[in-house]
C-alpha cells in the first residue's frame, strides 16, 4: 500500500512540473565525450545481478545540457581545481618516513590505471573489502608514517578524484563473488530497506522512480561511476559516503558513518549495479 | 532597518514580499541601469543573452553575452539581494564583443544584459531564468 | 590572501596572423559574497575578486568588474584577435589587495 501511495504521489508531481516547464530536460541518448576524446558509456544493459533494471544510466543523463556541458572539458570542469590540489599533494612528502605518494607511486598516469574501476575490492590480508580511502590512508599510515586523512575531507576527497582519473573511460567492473560476497549481500539488504520517518530506501527513489521528478529533483538511478563528484550546489568534490550521508538524512534518519562497515558495503553494491558504465569521476552534477 | 539575507531573497522570491517592503529590488536595479546609462533611453536588438530556460542548481548558472560593435556589457540579476553581477568592457583587442561566464541566481528572476554600443545609444535584453529549489540536499 | 588561489588559462599555442581565438579562465577562489552567515550568525565579510583584465602586448582585450553574484571559482571565455605573435597577460584583483597574474605567449606562423 505504501509504495503505491508513494509511486502515485511522485507520479503527478512529475507530471506537474513537466507540463510546468517543459524542454531542458536532457536526453538518455545524448553522448558524453570528454576533451574530444575520452567516450563515455552512460547508458547500457544492466548486469545481470541488478534484477529490476533493464538498462543502467550514467547520473549524467538525467541533467541539463548546460549542467552535461561542465563535464565534457576538463577546463570547463570545475573538479579539475581539486584534481589539481590533489596532485600537489601526491609529490609532497609527508609523515615520519619522508616519502610522498610519488616515491613509491610514481605518476597517478603511471601507476593508477585502472584502480577506480574495480573499486571497493576484497583486500585478502586486510580479509575484508576496502575502498580507494581504505588504500590511501593505509599508505599514509603505515608506508609514510603520516596522520590519517578523515574520510570525507577535503584532502581524501581531493586525492579520490586524483586517482580516478587515469581510469576515466573505463567500464567499472567491480568484483561481487568470492570472498567479497556477504559485504556485498549486506549492502544489498541495505539498498533495499527503508529507512527514516519517510520510509524510503535506495531503492524506492533510484530505482522505482528514477527519471520521475522528487519535487524539483529529477531522480537518477543513484550510480556513483562519477564518484567523488562535484556538485554545483557546494562548489566542491563530493565523496560517495558523503552522497550516501545525504540521502539517508533526507529520509530523515539518522545516518550511518562515512567510514562505516554499513556504508563500505553499501557502496559495493551500489558501484557493482553500475558494472559496464565508464568511470566518470571526477563529474560534474547539480 | 535590519536587511536578512532571508528577507532579501524573500524581496527577489514575490510579490508578497515585494508589498511588504515596496519594489526594493527593482529601484536598485533602476539605479544601476541609470547608473551605467546615464539616463540614456534603451533600445533593443544587436544583443543576444544566452541563458538556461531551467538552471539545476542556482548558485553555478552559465551565461553568455554577444554585442557585436559594443564597448562594453553589463549584466544584472533583478532577483537577487544585490542586482549587479558584471561589466565587461571590450578592448581594441577583444576578437568580438561577447563572453562568458558563471553567475550565482537567488532563485527564479529575470536576468538583464544592457550593452553600450560604439555610437553611444544602449540596448538591453532580458531572459528567464527558473531556478530548481531541490528536495535532496546530500 | 584567500587561501589557495590558483590562476589557469586556456590559450592556443599558435595561431594565424589576423585569427580570433578563443580563451578560457578560471581562477579558485570561494568569492564569498557578504550575504551569508557563520553558526554563529555573523556575517561573513565580503572577499571576492572584483576585477578581472586581459590584455595583448599592452593593449587590452577585455576588463571586467566583478560583484559577488560571480559563482565560486570564476570563468570566463572570450575572443582575442592575434594580428601577431606575442604574450598574454591576464591579471585578477582580490578585495584584499592581493593581485594574481598568470601570462601565456602565441606564436603565430
């Protein structure tokens, strides 16, 4: 009953605001092609593990042509700032051993490839799933000698985005069998339970109504193959435990922790529904 | 009196507002029209604004300007707590009398371009813009 | 000087003789407006960049005055004529004083 009530609600508001305003709204088929060169899947068959989805697609899609514009230059794309900071950051030695990211790492051209697109992945010796933040303070740690970063600040958001970008272009392709799977069956259970005073969960926004309008918010399908990602709304990079924060405070609930076991495996599950889109990150959304 | 950032935006939201504290906003945009017109009356045509008709996020709206001849454009946001956003002033060597940029919109307002032409008179355009009051802060 | 300001330009490397490039810039600064207010609720001053200028060898291009309703890390893309090789230089000023400048040399050929 609630789900009806609730499918029928966002319905007519959809309906509202699309007779309210008509064009702008982007097009599923538009292509993303960055810099002229890097193309982009933002829309393809969903694996076969995301079973009531018959196609997955790019955040991307779902914006306006002027919002799609910001990502399709690295000049005009605002997130190039942080990747910047980042870099510096990569080539300068920090913590008790002296090393920076560069001493053993090289370049992130070098050394990064490919990284983000299988990202979060079981780590055998650690014996459990780690995210890009898990690796980047584990060498902070333990090889630099130096204090760990927090999860959602500005250095670690920086640095994510840095590594991401070697593997832009690349279809994430994230690992869900073996050893990595209770995280990921937990992280399921996760998308799929409500939360808060709304009684919402992932799935009733991003996957019942995803292309209907929340109010003013045109729903995506909530994928994070552009993650960190940054928003015009804060004017800075945004880290995927950050969003996941977001979201669950919007049910009005309280909120796990970045960090948390419950956050890493839902992110597991929600990066392996985006299995065969590109790696965007560092994108540009509203 | 005491001017909120609240109220200001409230001034730029409507008209219940704008009965409240009468027209503030569009005296000060009168003013900054005066102010780069001298008074001149204002024309049309010869000036393109290019704006989106539904901006996602109001704090990051791309606009453009195309006046070719002019000496310089100046850009208005009527809604917002403060109206003036920029003057671009063309130089002997602007390639053409057009640029762009990215502007912040309190909320749904019209944005107004007036440009000074070389032969002195002033034309102006304006647009619509709607701006999105999202439900997911994240 | 606000923290972490970093000037970047696009320009061509080489162009015609006579040609109108495009140019691009962006600079990192929060430009913040004057309008909003810390936990504490007192305003946050003012500091932004309130002028930005392009010019070629001496002569300028465009100039621009800048109001807070300019968003956080301010763009702006204009058209330049090369009538010859030479050098850009474009210059921001910061509300406190601080002055960023950034130059980028065309060849033409």
């Amino acid at each position: 009953m609630k789900t009806s009530s609730l499918r029928k609600t966002l319905g007519l508001s959809a309906a509202a605001l699309a007779m309210g305003c008509g064009a702008a709204l982007a097009d599923a088929d538009d292509n993303l092609v960055v810099n002229g060169e890097i193309e982009m899947v933002t829309q393809t068959e969903a694996p076969e593990h995301v079973e009531y989805l018959s196609t997955i697609r790019s955040g991307w899609t779902y914006r306006s042509d002027e919002t799609q514009q910001f990502q399709m230059d690295d000049f005009d794309n605002p997130a190039m700032i942080f990747v910047d900071e980042a870099r510096a950051s990569w080539n300068t030695a920090e913590g008790s051993e002296g090393k920076s990211c560069a001493s053993c790492h090289g370049t992130p051209e070098e050394s990064m490839k490919g990284l983000r697109a299988v990202m979060p992945k079981w780590n055998e010796e650690a014996g459990e799933v780690w995210t890009l933040e898990k690796y980047v303070n584990d060498c902070r740690e333990n090889r630099m000698g130096a204090d760990a970063w927090g999860w959602t600040s500005t250095p670690m958001r920086n640095m994510t985005a840095l590594i991401s970008v070697p593997s832009r272009g690349m279809p994430v392709n994230v690992a869900i069998d073996g050893p990595a799977r209770e995280t990921w069956e937990r992280g399921k259970e996760l998308y799929y339970t409500r939360t808060g005073q709304l009684e919402l969960s992932c799935a009733n926004c991003h996957e019942d109504n995803h292309d209907n309008f929340i109010r003013a918010d045109h729903l995506s399908q909530g994928q994070i193959n552009g993650f960190p990602t940054y928003r015009l709304k804060n004017a800075r990079l945004n880290s995927i435990h950050g969003r996941f924060k977001g979201c669950v405070r919007d049910t009005r609930a309280e909120t796990f922790s970045p960090g948390s076991d419950d956050f890493v495996a839902l992110q597991l599950y929600v990066a392996s529904r985006g299995n065969g889109l590109s790696v965007e990150a560092p994108a540009v959304r509203n | 009196m005491e001017f909120t950032r609240r109220g200001a935006l409230a001034v730029g939201a409507g008209a219940v507002a704008a009965s409240v504290l009468p027209s503030f906003a569009f005296a000060s945009v009168d003013d900054a029209v005066a102010a780069f017109t001298g008074g001149a009356e204002l024309g049309e045509g010869g000036l393109t604004l290019t704006t989106p008709e539904i901006a996602e996020n109001g704090n990051t709206v791309p606009v453009s300007v195309d006046a070719p001849g002019a000496e310089a454009v100046m850009l208005l946001a009527a809604g917002n707590p403060s109206p003036d956003v920029c003057t671009f002033n063309f130089g002997p060597m602007a390639g053409a009398q057009s640029a762009s940029t990215r502007i912040r919109l309190a909320g749904t307002q019209d944005v107004v371009a007036i440009a000074k032409m070389s032969d002195g008179s002033f034309v102006r355009a304006s647009n619509e813009v709607k701006v999105t009051i999202g439900g997911c802060g994240g | 000087m606000a923290k972490g300001v970093r000037p970047r330009v696009k320009v061509p490397g080489s162009a015609s003789a006579g040609d109108v490039i495009t140019i691009k810039t962006l600079i990192s600064h929060p430009m913040e407006s004057g309008q909003r207010k810390d936990s504490d609720g007192n305003v946050i001053p003012r500091s932004i960049i309130n002028r930005f200028v392009c010019d070629f060898n001496g002569e300028n291009v465009i100039d621009v005055t800048m109001e807070p309703a300019i968003s956080t890390n301010p763009y702006f893309e204009f058209q330049a004529m090369v009538p010859e090789g030479g050098e850009f230089k474009f210059t921001w000023y910061d509300d406190d004083g601080s002055v960023y400048e950034e130059a980028k040399s065309i060849s033409v050929g």
